[in-house]
C-alpha cells in the first residue's frame, strides 16, 4: 500500500518562503538549495518548497486548490494559534469559525498556500 510522504508547494522565492516556514514550523531545513528547500516534520512527512522558476519546474496548473492542515490538540489551541499568527502578520482568508468538526481558520503563506488549522474530527 502507499502511502504519501511528501507535500510540495510551488513558490516564488524559495528561501522566504523558507524563513516563513522555518518561523512558523519552529525549526531549520533539512535542505535548502536555491531552487528547493525541505523540512522533515516528526511525523515522518517531508514538507517541501519548489521554485516555479526552476530549470525543470513543468507545470499547467495555476492558483491554490488545496490546504495543508495543522490539527490540533483541542479547541483552545485552535483560537490560541488564530492570534498568534494574526500578532505575527499572517493574512486569514476565512477568519475564526465553528464547522461541523469543530473550531477552524485558515490564513495564508506568502505564495497563497491555505493553511488551515483544526482539531481531529470527533
């Protein structure tokens, strides 16, 4: 069976996106070239960051239709976040909310990424 172990997003400027990611992950590359920069994350998952001016990027898609999410222990943790990373300058694209599963908002990386955090359903 496969199973996914690497999410890749398609930056303009490879290394700030880096320094974006490296403050809001809390932690360095674990490689970083001009054209590609990865994170390994505990979880066993490499979340990476790829140049769209790379010699050998090919690509024929265009905007964001997809999120990466950051589940969360509970509730608390979720409205914890939403002000942290409002204090921080992070654009929200859908503000603090309740859904079905739960508390949820959803900002966004300097390229437009979404990145939504929630806790698990149930």
């Amino acid at each position: 069976m496969l199973s996914p172990n690497l999410v890749l997003f398609y930056v303009e400027d490879p290394m700030a996106s880096a320094r974006f990611y490296t403050d809001l992950l809390g932690r360095e590359p674990a490689a970083a070239f001009p054209a590609y920069v990865a994170f390994d994350l505990e979880n066993g998952l490499t979340f990476s960051l790829w140049s769209t001016a790379a010699r050998d990027f090919v690509s024929s898609g265009t905007g964001h239709r997809s999120e990466i999410a950051f589940m969360v222990k509970d509730d608390a943790e979720v409205e914890r976040l939403y002000a942290d990373w409002q204090e921080r300058g992070l654009t929200i694209e859908q503000d603090l909310k309740t859904a079905v599963f739960g508390r949820t908002f959803v900002a966004l990386d300097p390229d437009g990424h979404r990145l939504r955090v929630c806790r698990p359903d149930g």
